[in-house]
C-alpha cells in the first residue's frame, strides 16, 4: 500500500500543482485585466484632456475673432454716414464747377444759389435718415438744448423767450449734438 499511498500523494501534489497553476493563470489574466483596464483608461484621459485642450483652444480663438470684430464695428461705425455725406460734397463740387461756367453774373448767380439750395437740401435728408434733427427755437427758452449768448430787448417778446436764433442746433436722436445759440429777449 505504501505504492498506493505514493500514488494517491503524487496524484494529490498534481491536482495541487494543477490547481495552484490554474491560480496563478487567473490572477495573471486578473492583472491583465486590470493592466488593461489603466491602459484604456489612461487612454481615455488622454483623449479628454486633447479634446479640452482643442475645446479650450476654439473658445480663445472665438473671443480674440469677436473681439477684433468688435474693434472693427467701432472704428467703421460711422461708414454709413460717411458714405451719405458724399451726395453733398458732390453737389457742392458741381455748384463749383458751375463759376467757371461761361454765363453772365446773374446767371451764375442763380446757379449757385440751386447748387447750395440743392446742397442743403441733401444735407437734411442726410441728417434725417440718421435720426438727426433741428433743435426748435420757437417759444421758450430751454437750457437743456439752447446756449444763449445775449440778451436783447424786445418789444414782441417776453422776458425769456428766444428772440433770434444765431447757429442751428442739432440732436442725435435723444442725445444733444450741439445746442442752438440764440438771443433772449430781457
């Protein structure tokens, strides 16, 4: 029986080393597991953090393009208005062109004053489409809109009202572009 028992041990030993190799093969494949697992997420915090770099970089981009466009809108605002203003000047030229014209005095003279009369007129329509208007003059005097430079006596008014107006004032829209200078009467 001693060859049985012998046996019987080696036997067991074998199913031990069996069991034991079986054990290391598991906890082997269970570190490659996890080996595996750091690896793809490793991998995957490389992946976020390269999309919050790009995210990060398109956001800085996107502030320094809108604020270059905000520069840009503020140094071009007044393009429009400057573009309207060339009708005049046209107009004014052409009333020039017009002295050296072979008429005689009274003529040309009449032909100036249509040219200014025409550039005036183009100034106005200017103005109004871009909410710029007169200040009126008629009635009360007002310190918010009208400077008054003088006072002056006056029988058709009373003490106060505007008298004459001296220079045009002007408005932009709610806001006072400059005011009417005029007289009141003591």
């Amino acid at each position: 029986m001693s060859e049985e028992k012998k046996d019987e041990q080696l036997e067991q030993e074998v199913i031990q080393e069996e069991t034991t190799c079986c054990q290391t093969e598991e906890t082997c494949s269970k570190e490659e597991s996890l080996e595996d697992k750091v690896a793809r997420l490793e991998e995957e915090l490389k992946q976020s953090e390269e999309k919050y770099l790009r995210v990060h970089a398109d956001f800085e981009n996107i502030k320094k393009r809108l604020e270059r466009e905000k520069y840009q809108a503020i140094d071009y605002a007044s393009e429009k208005f400057a573009k309207d203003l060339l009708t005049p000047i046209d107009t004014l030229e052409m009333a020039l062109a017009s002295a050296n014209a072979d008429l005689d005095a009274a003529e040309l003279l009449s032909k100036l004053k249509e040219g200014i009369e025409l550039t005036i007129k183009n100034f106005v329509t200017t103005f109004e489409k871009h909410n710029i208007s007169k200040i009126d003059t008629d009635g009360e005097f007002d310190p918010n809109v009208h400077n008054a430079v003088m006072q002056v006596d006056s029988n058709n008014h009373e003490t106060g009202q505007i008298v004459s107006e001296l220079q045009k004032g002007y408005m932009l829209k709610d806001r006072l572009l400059r005011p009417s200078m005029v007289s009141i009467a003591n």
